[in-house]
C-alpha cells in the first residue's frame, strides 16, 4: 500500500505530460479549442499531484524534478506552439523568438526553483510567476475569442500585437522577483477557511458553466494584480523612507533642488 501511495503522484504528473503533448499535437493540427483546454486540464492534474504529496508526506526529490520536467512541457513548450500557431505565424520570420522568450523563462523558473533560489522563502506567496498560470493564461486566450462579448466588444482591438506585449509580460513576470498570492487555503474551523473555500468555489463555479470567458479575464487580472502590488508596496515602502535629505552633504545639491537643477 505504501508503494502505490508513493506511485500516486507521479502518475498525475505523467497525465499531466500527456495532456501538454496532447494539445501541442492538436495546436499543429490546427484544433486550438481543444488544444487550449488539454492546457488547462494539465494545470488542474499539476494542482492535485502536488496536493496529493503533501497530504500523503510522499513527496521526494524525484517527484520534485519530474514535476519540474513536465511543467516546462505542459506550460512552457505546449502554449508556446499554441500561440505560435495563432498569432506569431503571421507576425513575420522572426516572431517565433517570442515563444522561444516563453520557455526559455519557464525553464530558468524552473531550474531556480529546483535549486532553491526562489520560492522558499515565503509561505503564503510566489515569487514571480508560477510557470502554470503563465502557461493557462496564454492557453484560454482562444477560447475567449469565441465568446460572443468577444466578437461584439473586443475582436476590434490590435490583438496581434496585445498578444506579443502579453506573451513578453507573463515571461518577464515568470523570472522576476514580483510576489504573487498563493490561492487561499480551504477549511471549515476558520473564517479564513471558510473565505479560502468560498472563493474556491466560485472560481470552480465560474470555470465549469463559464469557462470560456472567465479563465483568460482571470489570468490577465492576477498578472496585473502582483504588478499593481509590487508598484504600491514599493511607493509605500519609499514614504516610509522619506526622500533624500537637504542638509545631507553626501546628496548633490542639484538633485535636491530638483530634476532640472532649479
């Protein structure tokens, strides 16, 4: 019993690899639709077998570098080649380099992880994005175009180029030191348990009758929202500091006095 539970793990991270090469295999033979939701359907599998380690305690160095292995498939390789094949084909010859920009980032978040330069040090955050909503967010972005809010209020917009800015934001964002929240934590002993499985819930709800619309609004207000965070922190953070001194001989005179010197 002891070996099957230890088994457990791994094998919802292979299913995870399989549903990554899967949609890759479907986004070259120009099924997007599914080939977006097989994305999703590995992030959901990468979810549970990390739940599933802990809640067993059979977690091991060997699940650790699989599950890093397969994640760069599931969420690096597999939404690059989709959105290759939807935007970047037609965007010129050397518009695959944005796609190359995706995976190598997810790789070097990966490999970082791995090795403990970040992600340790905080309980309750990320630091920078997480490789599978990075991954996710590109991925739902063809479903969202099939929405009929889509066709009737956005499908005007440059999506062309929206999509390249996007794709360099969530790899940048992926190796950066910006902070994002973890999901809220499910219990019923707690009001923050009871508030982690109410929003839980909803995001389930949401994603099973509204999937279509709600995945890629959501990932595109998560990335923004660690943005937003990390640039209000920091001006707080700098008025608690004050600005430079006057009286302080070590600061150009110059530059108290302001920018043009005046």
């Amino acid at each position: 019993m002891r070996r099957v539970v230890v088994v457990v793990p791994s094998m919802f991270t292979l299913a995870n690899l399989f549903f990554g090469i899967w949609s890759i295999v479907l986004a070259a033979r120009g099924d997007f639709y599914r080939a977006s939701w097989y994305i999703v359907i590995a992030g959901v599998l990468d979810m549970l077998d990390g739940r599933i380690a802990r809640m067993s305690n059979t977690g091991s160095r060997f699940g650790a570098e699989l599950d890093s292995l397969v994640d760069l498939v599931s969420f690096g390789v597999a939404p690059a080649v989709l959105i290759y094949h939807l935007v970047f084909a037609e965007a010129g010859g050397f518009a695959w380099l944005f796609s190359y920009g995706l995976v190598m980032c997810a790789a070097l978040r990966l490999a970082r992880y791995n090795v403990g330069d970040i992600g340790h040090d905080a309980s309750d955050a990320f630091q920078g994005l997480p490789s599978t909503a990075a991954g996710m967010t590109l991925a739902t972005y063809f479903p969202f175009t099939q929405t009929d809010f889509y066709q009737s209020q956005l499908a005007g917009l440059p999506w062309s180029q929206i999509m390249v800015f996007l794709t360099m934001a969530l790899s940048l964002a992926m190796v950066s030191a910006i902070r994002y929240a973890k999901p809220p934590r499910i219990g019923i002993r707690s009001a923050r348990g009871l508030g982690g499985l109410a929003v839980n819930l909803t995001v389930l709800g949401f994603g099973i009758f509204s999937r279509d619309i709600f995945f890629f609004p959501l990932g595109l207000t998560y990335l923004a929202y660690g943005i937003v965070r990390m640039a209000v922190v920091g001006f707080l953070e700098r008025g608690e500091n004050g600005g430079p001194d006057d009286d302080d001989p070590e600061v150009p005179q110059a530059l108290s006095r302001g920018p043009l010197g005046k």
